[in-house]
C-alpha cells in the first residue's frame, strides 16, 4: 500500500484528518491517534508506505 504523503488537517479526540498533499484531493482520511506516530500535531506531515505512518 502507498507509498502516500499526508498533512494532518485537524486532531480531535482520538482521531485525526489527514489530507494527501502528493495528488490533488479534497477528500480526508479519518485516522486513529494510536496509528500515528506520537509526536505529530496539526500541520504535521506524513508520509505512509508498507502500513506505516512516519513524520516527513
């Protein structure tokens, strides 16, 4: 799966708004916190490939 880079819209809860920033998309990926790596926060980028999120 991917390799994707993502842009962390928004945090609320336990969930978080990731928005593909490699291809034009308005659409947002819903994501559980516990996925992601620990020390994101809103504007943080995000790269995904092989299941894993990693900060860019």
């Amino acid at each position: 799966m991917g390799p994707y880079d993502y842009e962390v819209v928004l945090i609320h809860g336990d969930y978080a708004d990731l928005k593909r920033t490699d291809i034009e998309s308005d659409e947002l990926l819903l994501v559980a916190l516990a996925l992601l790596p620990a020390e994101i926060n809103e504007g943080t980028r995000l790269h995904y490939e092989m299941f894993e999120y990693t900060v860019k």
